[in-house]
C-alpha cells in the first residue's frame, strides 16, 4: 500500500538551497587508539577489582577482617 501524499524527496529546484558538507579527515588512527586505550584501561580496572576481591578473600581466609573500629 503507497501513501502518495507523504513524498518526502526534494524537487531538483530545492537542492540548490542545500550546501553540501564538507569532507570529513579519516580518523582510523584515532579510532585505533580509543580502542587500545579501552581496552588497557578495561583490563587495568579488572586488574585492580582482581587485586581488592584477592585481599579480601585473604583477611577473610586468615579471619583478620574487622568490622568497625
């Protein structure tokens, strides 16, 4: 089923009052380095979750956690 009154396109004589965009710079090197970025800062933040929940399992372990003061 067409619905012929909701014709969204331009007419020819419409364009011209459009400016094209600019060509944008590539920024594959960027991206590359958002990407090696996340992902050592990603493993730095396991890492150190890694380390805090080891301490803890220790203190737990050797019965040396103490609640409060």
């Amino acid at each position: 089923m067409r619905n012929d009154d909701l014709d969204l396109r331009a007419d020819r004589d419409e364009l011209h009052d459009y400016a094209p965009r600019a060509p944008q710079p590539k920024r594959q090197k960027s991206l590359v380095l958002q990407v090696a970025l996340g992902v050592f800062l990603g493993g730095l933040a396991l890492w150190l979750v890694q380390l805090g929940a080891t301490a803890l399992m220790a203190k737990l372990a050797m019965g040396t956690l103490q609640f409060g003061g």
